[in-house]
C-alpha cells in the first residue's frame, strides 16, 4: 500500500484466509448449561451411556398382553381377554401379565412383565373387566424397544458441531444437563472517522451517523457472539492507539473504516507499530482495502468503512475466523437450500404436507425417518428435511430434490 497512490498488488481471497487461519489462536473449552448451548461448537465426541428409552415401552394407548393370545383374532372371532390392571406414564409397573391377561396401557408407559405387545384400543371392546380383542398382533406390535432410537455407547454428536436446539433435546434424554464446547472468542468494535456522529447526537452538515457499528455489534449477536462496543476513534494516531491498547483486553479486535490509503487512512500504521500486518489489500470488490493483523496475538481487524464494503468484509473474513478460533469450518449454513439425488423412493399421503428427515452427504440424499415423531435421534442423524408438497404422493428413487438443511454442515479442523 502507498498512501495518497494505492496498493501496489492485492493478494487473493483464499490465500488472505490462508494466512489469516494460519495466525488464529484458539481459546480452550468450556461446559455449559444445555438449556443455553445452541450455536456452541461441541469440543468432544458425545457417546450415548444409556439407552433410549430406557425401557419397552407402548408406542400407542391400548392393552399391553402376550401376543401369543391374541392369535386368530377376528371381528367375527373375538378373543377375550381379562382386564388386571393399568399402567400410567411415569409409573413403574409392578404387574406380572399371565396368559390370557391383559393390561390397560397409556403410550410411553413402561409395558409390563410377561407382556410383549400393545393392543390399540380401536381394536378392542371394552366389557365388563374384561376386553374382546378383534385383531392379533405380533410381537413386539405397537412397542417401542429399549434402545430402539439410540443404544448405549453409540456415537451421537461429533466434537465440531454447532449445537442446535435438537441436540439439546437428545443430550437431555441422555441425561446430560452440561457439555463441553470451544470458548466463544468476545469482539471488540472500534469505528473510525472524523466524519461519524453517534446515533442521537445532533447531525452537523458534513457529518454521518455510525451506521457500521450497529451492524456489525447485530450481526454477532445473529451469530451468538458476545461484542463490545468500545466508540469512535477520531482520525489521529493517538486516539486509535488508545481505543487499541483498550480492545486488547479482549479476544478479537474489529475497527471499522481508516483502513485505505488516504491522508487519514492510519489505522494500520498504528497497529503495525504493535503487531504484525499478515495483510492489507485483497482482490474481493467491495471491500478491496480490508488488512488483518495479529497484536499479542490476538487478531485484529481492519474493515472497510463504507457499508457494502464492511458487510462483505465482515461475513468474508470474521466470520470464518471466529468459528475457526473454536476449531470448526462452516461449508453450509442452516436453513439453506440443497439438491441432491434421492437414494431411496419416499412416499406421502396426498392432502398432508409431509416433512421427512434426510441426510444430504455429498449431493446425495438418503432418507432418516418418514415417521416417528418419538424418534429424537432422527433429528440429529438427520441434517436436512425434505418436504412433500400436499398434491405429491412422494418422490422416486434417483429423483433430483431439493432439501433443507437444519444444522449447519461443519469440518474440523486438524
């Protein structure tokens, strides 16, 4: 860069991230409620260390009973059988079912001993102590196994990770209620100019509002980054090297505008006085001017100051950053859109509006579950739904759809 002339050569995007990933610390782990987890990038395998459920359990209301008696049952050929007891959610039964017993059932009631199915209650009658079953079942018919949605030692969330709400739920289920995640990096903003004007002060001809800073602190909220906003340097070195030796306090360091080669342009000199300049100068349009520099090191920022310019710069360059500071790239973002080929056919009832759980891997989808909204692991093993609009019966295999993605798709890095 030479001031008042312009940078001489400008280095290219990827080799800007390149050096900038090469110079990024990280800031070891932490544990955290999983009541407030969501966008924390997961710093350890999670391991299931028990069984879900825990238990058979029923997957519908109805009558829990060996279903060896219910064999050849029939409208026309009802098979009775005597009524002993009923088991509630949450209780723990202390019923033995002996033949041609049964016993009344809510769904995710723990079924009782000697029993091995579930009855729906639209295929009994209800009698005086005792029901006509008018339909056999199997074994195992309307239960949900021990284990059935996720077994004990199996791998459920990989460390690097970006939380969502679903992992939360899964995580709770599992029994635990902490997990253990990357330090979230705290930024520090600093805008630059002699021309801004805080937002509610008097506007004098010749000045503008700081527009860069709201944004800026909003768009890491978005993100679930904490931000500190430490005011307006004025374009002399003195003052911006106060605000920097301030921002040192914290893990990142942004200042917004001075970044170019104008007469007032001095943000870099000035950090360059305390640090090492990785580079200034990158071939991205809007945001050519933007440098990035390690103080003590930590990184500093030095974006743009012309909005379009900090916004590019910003989800360019910071963002990456700062989930690289917690070991994780971010290739796809949640609640973007995908195609890929279907690998097994899907079908829906028309009328509904159906939403499966797939997994898109690598241009491919591959369905999780259809149903099974008990199911919790099909929302974690699952990163993407496919909905089927009410007028479709399902898609084929070997169709070309388009998904949603409801994690962010990440990589570690090594």
């Amino acid at each position: 860069m030479v001031r008042g002339i312009g940078f001489k050569s400008r280095i290219s995007t990827d080799k800007a991230l390149n050096k900038m990933f090469s110079k990024l610390p990280t800031l070891g782990y932490e544990y955290v409620d999983i009541y407030s987890c969501a966008k924390r990038v997961l710093a350890e395998d999670v391991v299931a260390k028990t069984d879900i459920p825990p238990f058979d359990r029923a997957a519908v209301d109805g009558y829990a009973v060996k279903a060896e008696d219910t064999f050849g049952a029939s409208q026309a050929n009802p098979i009775i059988l005597r009524v002993v007891g009923s088991v509630e959610i949450g209780e723990n039964p202390n019923i033995v079912i002996k033949e041609n017993e049964a016993v009344r059932i809510a769904t995710g009631a723990p079924i009782p001993k000697g029993s091995n199915a579930v009855v729906m209650l639209e295929h009994v009658n209800v009698l005086n102590g005792d029901v006509e079953v008018l339909k056999p079942v199997t074994p195992y018919k309307n239960v949900s196994k021990k284990g059935e949605d996720v077994k004990r030692g199996e791998l459920i969330l990989k460390r690097g990770e970006v939380l969502q709400p679903q992992d939360s739920a899964i995580l709770a289920a599992l029994g635990y209620d902490k997990v253990k995640v990357y330090k979230r990096p705290t930024v520090a903003i600093v805008s630059t100019g002699n021309e801004l004007v805080e937002v509610g002060k008097e506007l004098e001809f010749g000045k503008i509002y700081n527009s860069n800073s709201p944004m800026i602190c909003n768009a890491l909220a978005e993100e679930g980054f904490e931000s500190v906003y430490l005011g307006i340097a004025r374009d002399n070195k003195k003052n911006i090297e106060k605000k920097l030796i301030n921002a040192l306090k914290y893990d990142v360091i942004i200042f917004i505008g001075g970044t170019s080669v104008g007469e007032r342009d001095l943000v870099p000199e000035v950090v360059e006085r305390y640090g090492e300049i990785v580079f200034h100068g990158v071939s991205i349009k809007p945001g050519m001017p933007v440098a990035f520099a390690t103080v003590n090191g930590k990184p500093v920022f030095m974006l743009p100051g012309f909005p379009v310019a900090t916004y590019v710069s910003f989800y360019t360059f910071v963002i990456p950053a700062l989930y690289r500071m917690m070991n994780t790239r971010i290739i796809a973002r949640k609640w973007s859109r995908v195609k890929g080929i279907l690998q097994t056919r899907v079908s829906s009832e028309i009328g509904v509006r159906g939403f499966v759980r797939v997994l898109w891997e690598d241009g491919k989808v591959y369905p999780i579950r259809i149903s099974g909204s008990g199911i919790i692991s099909s929302l974690i093993r699952a990163n993407a739904l496919l909905i089927i609009p009410e007028d479709k019966e399902g898609y084929d295999e070997g169709e070309e759809v388009e998904v949603i993605l409801i994690r962010d798709l990440t990589e570690v890095f090594e």
